[in-house]
C-alpha cells in the first residue's frame, strides 16, 4: 500500500523506486501484487504515461488515511516506551508496601507526574505476575524458574527481636537453645512445628563450618499468617518473634525494640523487582525499577541493619549476583546440609 501510494506521489514507477531505494521491477512486482489481491486494476499504464483508474482515485484516497493511522498508532507506541507517563501496576508484599515502598512514592510521583500507580498488595510473592508491569519479589532460598528478567533492589536479615519492657521481665537471650524459655510469635505454619536454625557469624563446629543450632519451639504464643499484626504484638511486649530488618528498622532506631542473638543469624531475604520481559519495556516501567534499586541500594548487604547500627554481613547464597540482574532468571543452587545440635 505504501508502495502503491509513493508510485501515485512520484508520478512513476522510476522515480517511486528511487524515493524507496528499491528496485523498479520491485516496486512494480508490488503493485501488480495489490492489484491482484483487490482484484482490480489500480492504474492506467502506457509507455508514456501513468494515470490512475476510478478505482485506483478511490483506493488511493483510503490508502492514505489507512497509512495515517498506522503511523500515528505507531508513534504513540513509540511514544509509551520512551516518554515517561502511563499507568503502572506493581505488585508487592504487604510488609514491604506499607514500611517501606508507600512511604518513598511521593518522590517517584514528583520526579514522574504523568505516571499512575496501582499497587496490588495481596499477600508473599515470589514470582512475577504477568498481568503487572512489576512484581517486588520477596525470597530466602532463590528465585523460582520463570520466563522473567529481575533485579535485586535489596536484601533484609531475619533477626530475632522483641520489645525492651518484655525483655526486662524475661531477660535477654544469650543463646539460640534459651528461645524455649520465651513466648514466640511465629508465622502460621502447614505443619504444627517448625525448626529455627541459627548460624553463628565466626564460631566454628568440630567439622570446622559455622556453628550451628536447630531449634524446635514449643507451641508458639501467637501464629498469624500477617507480618504487621505480629510486628504490632512485639511492640506491645507480647513475645519474641524474628522479623524482616525493613519490618523491624524503625522499631530499632526508636528503641522501641531490641535486637536478641546478634552474632546468630538466621537467613536473609533477597529483594527483586521482576518484569514479564525485557522486550520492549516501557520508560516507566524501567524507570521505577531503577528508582527502587536507587532507593533501597541494590547491594548485598542490610542496609536497614546498617541504618539501625547492628552488626551485618554481605548476604549469603540467595542473594541474585549484580552481573545477572535485569537477565534471565535461573533457579539458585540448593544450599548444602549443616549438621544439627537438637534440644
């Protein structure tokens, strides 16, 4: 069709092929090949000149507002994947929504005013959605196989802490084992006991690998399925509970929590921020993605731990190494067995 128009616009076939740096006999193939696919004769051809047929007045007329539509459908493509406006969907952990991303949004929404945001907050997530621009994924033991790109934004420890009046009636804890002695506050589990294991940051087992100690709890004092109503009971001096340190940090900060156990750690939970492909990703998807790796670091250790002054380490093995972010995702090796010291 664009072929046939420019051949209309030049007044030949010659001077079409030359404005399209084709050949003439291309340029003639395609018009005959129009003309057979409409069924009907478009131009009027002689050895001197070129004229159009009542059919081909009409076509070309059509021609050039179907042309017009493409290109503008084509620019406004072009438009959503460079101008930074649209509307975004994020999908995100209920936890991480409300401690941490809710509050650093008014700065995404001044630099991007033309960019919406919808945050979908329904509970853990662990691999992208496709129905959202980006998915704030949330693991300690890798990323699920998945045809997805993600790249980390943060890492947060699992650190066990409860509030200070609580501790001042129980006492402090000085060893992983002295957690059956407390009341816990635990996630709702599938089944009726979990095993807490905690590793030691410099202590050395016979087998000369790190210390470690499994702990089985007794019937916990509170199971809930939902991280802030458990964050809610240990600021109330309810119990001991182990919580993300972006859960915990502000608690930290305000002495309104103390940290237990700090040589002991327990795992880490790697951050990503995942999208469905890397195809053709739209500039307000990249640019909030590459807000959140500003905004939370991207590195691997805790910089909310940091922040609070506790003692952290670079995150272990669950942690996405930065030469592989924002690529193919693969499934991360299964760490190996550590011997057990039971109660």
């Amino acid at each position: 069709m664009r072929t046939f128009v420019r051949v209309v616009d030049e007044q030949g076939f010659a001077a079409a092929a030359r404005a399209l740096d084709l050949a003439p006999a291309v340029v003639t193939r395609q018009v005959a090949e129009l003309e057979a696919h409409l069924g009907a004769r478009l131009l009027n051809r002689t050895t001197r000149r070129m004229s159009l047929t009542e059919v081909g007045e009409t076509y070309v007329d059509h021609a050039r507002q179907i042309l017009a539509d493409v290109e503008e459908a084509e620019a406004a493509a072009a438009r959503s994947v460079k101008d930074l406006r649209g509307h975004l969907k994020v999908l995100v952990p209920p936890a991480f929504a409300v401690h941490q991303l809710a509050r650093h949004l008014p700065v995404f929404r001044a630099r991007h005013p033309h960019v919406t945001l919808e945050l979908t907050v329904p509970g853990p997530v662990e691999t992208v959605d496709d129905t959202h621009d980006v998915s704030i994924l949330m693991t300690g033991h890798g990323l699920r196989d998945g045809d997805f790109v993600a790249r980390r934004i943060a890492v947060s420890e699992v650190i066990i802490c409860a509030a200070p009046a609580y501790l001042d009636r129980v006492g402090r804890l000085n060893h992983p084992m002295q957690i059956l002695e407390v009341d816990m506050l635990l996630p709702t589990l599938t089944t009726a006991r979990r095993v807490l294991s905690f590793t030691h940051e410099t202590a050395l087992g016979a087998d000369g690998e790190p210390e470690r100690v499994d702990v089985v709890p007794p019937r916990a004092a509170l199971t809930t399925i939902h991280l802030d109503t458990t964050h809610a009971a240990v600021l109330a001096g309810m119990g001991v509970a182990g919580l993300p340190s972006f859960v915990a940090a502000d608690g930290l900060m305000s002495h309104r929590l103390e940290r237990l156990l700090p040589e002991w750690r327990i795992f880490a939970l790697t951050i990503h921020a995942g999208v469905p492909t890397r195809k053709h990703l739209p500039a307000r998807t990249r640019a909030f993605v590459d807000f959140l790796v500003e905004t939370f670091g991207g590195g691997e250790r805790d910089r909310w731990l940091e922040a609070a002054g506790c003692p952290t380490v670079a995150a272990a093995a669950s942690v996405m190494p930065a030469s592989v972010a924002m690529s193919p995702v693969a499934r991360s090796a299964t760490p190996g067995s550590t011997r057990k010291a039971r109660p």
